[in-house]
C-alpha cells in the first residue's frame, strides 16, 4: 500500500530538521519531502504529486502565496497548508484564498500533526479514484472565507468577548447583512426584531454562527456563477436551512446535549454544499445527472454515481475536511444519504441529517420538475432498526411539519 505524501517548504534548514525529527515516526505511514525553496517544491511536485503541501509564508524569491498558487493550480486535489512567523494583515488576507489551513509560527507539533492528520482522514470516509479525479478536474476548490479565520483566532483567547466577534462580522457588510437577515426570518423564530450584530451572535453561538458565514461564503462565491435553469440557489438555500433546523430539531426532542444540536445545526447546513460546487463547476455533467435522475426516476445522487463514480456528499465531505471542519460534521455530510456505513451505533450528526434530508424533500411540495425534486432519497429504516429508533419517527415527523410550516417562504 503506497504510504500517503507530503511535502514541507521551508527556507530555514533548522526548521526542517526540526520537522524530521518530530515526524520520524511516521515514516511508516507518510512518505515526507522536504524542500527549501518554491521552485525546489516545484520541482518535486512535478516529478510525483504529493496529498499535502505544507509551505512556510516568509520565503525569498517566491514566498508561500505565489508556492500555493501553483500548487492550487498544477495539483487542486492536494490540501494546502501555510505556516506565517509574522503577523501581517495584507498577506493573511490573500491566504484565506489560496489555504485550506492556516497555522501561526510558533505551532504545537500535535496541532501540526492533528491539522494533517485531519486532512488525511478524509480517505475513510471518501477514498475512491473517481472522487479524486473529480476533485483534480476542478479549476480550484473553495477556500475558507477571511471572516471565519479571523473568528477562529479571536476566540481562541480566553478574554475573547460577543463585542469582539461582532466587531469581526461587521466588517464584513455581506456576512453582517445576511446574519441579520437569517436570525430575523422565521427559520429562527425569535418573535422580536434583531437589529444588532452582537445581540445575533448571543441568540445564535458560536457554533451557528459560524456554520451560518461558511454557508453564506459558499453561496455568494458558487451559487452567483450557476445558471437558474440548472439548479435553482434559493430553493437550494431553502432546503439547506429547512434541513439544518429540523436536524437542530430532533437532535435537542432526543434530549442530547452539548455540542451535539449546533453540530447537527453545521451539518444540515452544509450537506449539499458538494452539490454547489458541482454545479458552478461541473455543470455539464451536473445536468446529465439530473437528467438521469428523472428520465430513471432515481435521487439525483445515486445518478453522480453512474456519471462521476462518486456523489456531491463525497466532494462536500473532501471540501469540509479540507477546512478542518470537526470529521463528525465531514462524516454526517459524507454519510447523509448512506447512513449504514457508519461504522459505529448511537444518534449522531449523520442520523439527524439523514432523517431531517428525507422530511424536508417529502414534506416540501416544489413545483413538478424541479431539480429540488431529485434531492429526495429513501430513509434508511434498515439503519434506523439497527440504532432501534424507528419508533421515534412519527415524533419527528411531527417535529419537522412545525418547522415547514413556520418557514414556507423562500429566502434569497
């Protein structure tokens, strides 16, 4: 079995012996390259592909941003990863466009370790050729938005305030307007009116919010390049946030605590979100499979099979890994139409948003041909008997029919 490879980029020589030795044991699993410059990276990116490159910011002649470029270009299959000694607003900027991860200098070598191994763990749940020659076939995958780093990095201070955030979020007038947006809509049902960013982010959390910006980045990057008459981005919207909520939904009438009703709130929200990169990239054969899907009468996924050999819940799963999103969340969005794979038992992020999937496109009544219609699958009662739920179903049906009721407008 061929071990897994990476590349770091440095131009310090200690620095990269400092990399050897604490990745010595895991010489078994990766095969790591080093290299001291850009063009040395780009040389050995030539010779043979590498799964990651990992690239310090600060380096003479072709610095990080112009080295990830490339490699976004040459490779859009391989995680990118930057590393910065300096804070420096102006180039952080640009990374949030070009990274899938950003790490400051001085970095924990188990934060370094963790952050790739994240990466890689996106071939249990999406390990298949075909999904990486879809990927490869990409002019380029999203990248975080700006606002999310720069969320991450004011929280992770112990002193971090709601004022903070929201003095982030507000820099930003499209996220700000859209939270604004969405916490005032009935999806939320606060019965009074919002009018701050700060008093949104306290009836929201972290968690929400932050599932809320990913979502709307996505949206305003992808969503504005795909034409109408082949998938519909507000009814896409709709069932995004529709499913979110009753995920939220069944998640807290199960009596789960926690992390676990935002997690399912993140993942419903971001399940399709393959389905969005297919369609701003790959619409030719996005429609094919639309195609398929009604001429046969089958859920638009089990037709990407037949066409791509893998589906949009595979490319959500690899984009959000890629993000480091936490892999419960990767898992259920990999997993919502296929929740028997899973290889363990218990209500998680994937049953809630399976279930919440299969309510939503039932209970919603679209316009007869729409491509929404081919988002409907079959609930997986096989999966259900096995977690011994199924008896709680017509109680989340029940929960779900509030839900639709309360948000039958369609959000642009």
């Amino acid at each position: 079995m061929a071990r897994t490879r990476i590349l770091f980029v440095d131009d310090e020589p200690n620095v990269l012996d400092g990399l050897r030795r604490m990745l010595r044991r895991t010489r078994h699993e990766w095969e790591v390259d080093y290299a001291r410059s850009g063009a040395e990276a780009l040389d050995k990116i030539r010779e043979q592909p590498f799964e990651v490159v990992v690239s310090d910011m600060h380096m003479p002649d072709m610095n990080g941003l112009r080295l990830l470029e490339r490699v976004r270009k040459d490779s859009p299959a391989t995680a990118r990863i930057i590393l910065s000694g300096r804070a420096d607003e102006h180039m952080s900027e640009q990374a949030s466009g070009l990274v899938h991860q950003f790490l400051a200098k001085p970095v924990e070598p188990q934060v370094l370790k963790q952050t790739i191994e994240r990466a890689l763990e996106l071939r249990y749940l999406a390990d298949n050729r075909m999904l990486q020659a879809i990927v490869a076939d990409l002019t380029s995958l999203p990248t975080i938005p700006k606002v999310y780093h720069e969320i991450c990095r004011v929280t992770e201070s112990e002193t971090s305030s709601v004022a903070e955030i929201a003095a982030v979020v507000s820099r930003d007038l499209a996220t700000s307007a859209k939270l604004l947006q969405l916490v005032n809509s009935s999806f939320f049902g606060l019965g009074r009116r919002v009018s701050s960013v700060d008093h949104a982010i306290t009836l929201l959390g972290l968690v929400r919010l932050r599932a809320l910006i990913l979502a709307n980045h996505l949206f305003a990057e992808l969503g504005s390049t795909v034409k109408r008459d082949l998938f519909p981005m507000d009814l896409l919207w709709h069932h995004s946030l529709v499913v979110a909520t009753i995920a939220r939904d069944i998640t807290l009438l199960e009596g789960q605590g926690e992390d676990r009703p935002d997690q399912a709130f993140t993942a419903g929200l971001l399940h399709d979100v393959g389905l969005l990169v297919l369609a701003a990239r790959q619409p030719d054969a996005l429609e094919r499979c639309l195609e398929v899907a009604r001429q046969e009468g089958r859920s638009l996924w089990q037709a990407e099979i037949g066409v791509f050999g893998a589906t949009h819940a595979d490319v959500g799963g690899y984009l959000l890994g890629l993000w480091g999103l936490p892999m419960r969340i990767v898992e259920a969005v990999v997993l919502h139409h296929t929740p028997n794979s899973i290889p363990y038992d218990g209500l998680c992020a994937t049953t809630v948003v399976h279930v919440a999937d299969y309510l939503a496109a039932q209970s919603w009544h679209t316009p007869s041909g729409s491509p929404i219609e081919t988002l409907a699958g079959d609930l997986d009662l096989a999966y259900l008997r096995r977690l011994g739920r199924t008896h709680r179903l017509d109680h989340w049906r029940a929960e779900a029919d509030k839900t639709l009721t309360r948000t039958m407008e369609v959000l642009i």
